[in-house]
C-alpha cells in the first residue's frame, strides 16, 4: 500500500483574524482526502506558539464563530531549520516528530498570510501551499500592492497611505479634497475587514483613524467606489486559472467582518454571476493580472469592483483566503467544476511541484 503524504495543517495564529483561521481549517480537515493524505495538526495560539494538537478534540465551541477557540494541550512543538528528516520537535517529551511532506498554512492575517511564517518553512526545506515569501508579504501590504497593481496598469481605486509617526498630520478635509466622501480607513496589513470604517464625517473620519492604528503602524485612507463587489479564485503556479466570478451583496453598510464570518445572513453571494461574457472574461483577466503582479502562487482570491459602465477596478488580493462554510474561494471553484476535496488535492500538488522545481536551483557557485 502506498504511503500516505503527510500534510501539516497550521491554523490559529497571533493575529485578529485567530478564529476565522479556526473555521476555515476545521474545513480544510473535514473535506482533505484521507485516503490519500495523514493530517497532523498544528496548532497556534495567539502568543504565537506551536501545538500538537489531537485531531480528536482539537477546537472548543467549534460550531460557534464567537466563541470558537484552540483546545488546551501540552504538546508545545518546536521547528528546526535546515534539511533534516524530521523538522519538528515536541518540546514536551524532546521527540522528533515524524517528518511532514508538505504544510498547508491557514493562517490569516499577519504572521501567518504575510511570508513570516512561509519564511520558517523554506528554512526547513518544507514545501507549503499558497504564495511564496515575496508574493506573501506584498499580498499582505495595501500600501505595496496598490502601488504594485499602479505600476503594472491595472486600475484600482485611488488611496493615501499615512504611518504612525506622521498621524498628526492627518486631516480630514484634505482627505476629503483628494478623495472625496465617504472615504474607507483601514489599516495596511490586515484582511477580514478587521478594523475598517466607512466613514463621511471628521468625528466618525477620527475615530476610524484610531481604530485602524490600533491593528497596524500603517494605514490606508481609500476612495469609496460605488459599484458592485466582485470576487474571482485564481490557482496554479507558473500557468494559473481563474474561476468563474462570484458576486458579493453586502445586507451591512459593507462586506464587515461580521458579515464575512458570524452573521449568515450578512451578505448574499451570487455564485458565480450573471454577466456577459465578454465582462466574465474581462474580470479572470484582471485577476491573472494582479495575481502575476505580485508574485503570487499556489492560490489567491482576487476582489474587484464592477462599475455601472463596465469599468473594472482591482481592489486587493487575498493570498490564503477564506475557507469557512461560507467563503468564496472554495465555492467560486466548486461552481466552476472543482469539489472542495479536488481543491484542497490540487493545490497541495502544486505546493510539492514548486518545492521540487525551486530545490534544482544552485545554492554553490564554483569558478
């Protein structure tokens, strides 16, 4: 009997984003093909620790996504860099664990989305689903992958950018002179609509300012685009694919993190939607765009705006998307010929292929 391939799932993580990372691996690991593949679980607190966790019991409240959270263990694990057969250490009995052929992260949000983690891993010599390092940390940034979708041609909607040390100077109605009202306040390296305001007023322009400094040292001061939220699945490598677009109709003021993640009737979500074709097509092209833009690979769910005309702007690229019960990525593929199990399949293989193309590179140069 053939050997079955080791996935090290990594979920939680010390982020905001900790319990949407719960759901979306409790997926993960429900629907993987264990046939196919042994699971070992890995999971991170929010002090940023590593755990053995029991595939038995291994999340509390797990059908509530207000109260989901890591079960306690005492299996602490430790990472060893370099290329060794067995890469990680259970520091609570000093055993080797058994080696893991690839790991899929599912981590959300910083130090887990934005290459930190996927750094440690190439370290090890672990192949790991999703964006390389660069492709991680410019998917994470705003600030840099706006400028990065600018440069490359690919519309998006204007924004200012203001860090910690220049807040002082931040007015709202030079804002508003340059961008308009209302205006989106968001901080730059946070996804799950975590402390974002829609704002049209210097009170609520304040407030929102405060809060999003609260999550990060940088943030992202946008124009408010009024049009239609749309969101296209790209997967592969070298040669990757879109799926076919979904729609997002937010019943909040917008798509907030409540309505993403707790409220099941926060959003309503046309899968895929209704277009022309030549609009269809037109919106997998800006995806591909912006996914090759920033160095992407693996898997990204790519978020646009589609305006009364026509007109396409990018608005930003997630690199691990969701994978909640409710989450686009997965659904936009099931929609477009690709089961969640064919899914989780394709996009570890493509996590082993890029580890297996990168390790023939040299890494001595002789005269």
């Amino acid at each position: 009997m053939e050997r079955k391939i080791r996935v090290g799932v990594i979920f939680g993580g010390k982020s905001a984003e900790h319990e949407v990372s719960l759901q979306s691996a409790k997926n993960i690991i429900e629907a993987i093909d264990k046939d196919k593949y042994e699971v070992v679980l890995i999971g991170m607190d929010k002090k940023g620790r590593w755990y053995l966790s029991e595939v038995s019991r291994y999340l509390l409240e797990e059908d509530d996504p207000r109260l989901i959270r890591l079960a306690d263990t005492d299996e602490e694990l430790g990472l060893i860099p370099g290329e060794q057969s067995n890469q990680l250490l259970n520091i609570s009995t000093h055993q080797r664990v058994e080696k893991l052929d690839v790991v899929f992260p599912v981590l959300h949000g910083p130090y887990g989305e934005d290459g930190t983690v996927q750094g440690l891993l190439k370290l090890a010599s672990i192949p790991f689903v999703g964006a390389d390092v660069l492709g991680s940390a410019i998917g994470m940034d705003k600030d840099v992958m706006k400028r990065l979708f600018r440069d490359a041609g690919i519309p998006t909607a204007k924004f200012l950018v203001f860090h910690q040390s220049s807040r002082g100077a931040i007015d709202f109605e030079e804002v508003k002179s340059q961008l308009g009202s209302p205006v989106f306040v968001k901080p730059a390296n946070l996804g799950s609509s975590v402390g974002i305001r829609k704002v049209d007023s210097k009170d609520e322009f304040d407030e929102a300012v405060i809060l999003a400094f609260e999550y990060d040292n940088k943030i992202l001061i946008e124009e408010y685009i009024e049009g239609r939220e749309i969101e296209c699945s790209v997967l592969g490598n070298e040669e990757p694919i879109a799926s076919l677009p979904g729609e997002v109709l937010p019943q909040h003021e917008f798509y907030s993190y409540e309505a993403k993640y707790i409220d099941e009737k926060g959003a309503i979500l046309e899968i895929p939607v209704k277009l022309p074709k030549d609009v269809t097509e037109q919106i997998q092209e800006y995806a591909l765009r912006a996914f090759k833009a920033l160095c992407c690979e693996g898997m990204a769910r790519v978020d646009l705006f589609l305006k009364d005309d026509n007109e396409i702007l990018v608005n930003e690229i997630n690199t691990i998307p969701g994978f909640t019960q409710i989450s686009m990525y997965p659904k936009l593929w099931e929609v477009s010929g690709l089961s969640y199990t064919e899914l989780i399949d394709r996009l570890i293989q493509l996590a082993i292929e890029r580890f297996e193309r990168d390790r023939k590179l040299k890494t001595s140069f002789k005269i």
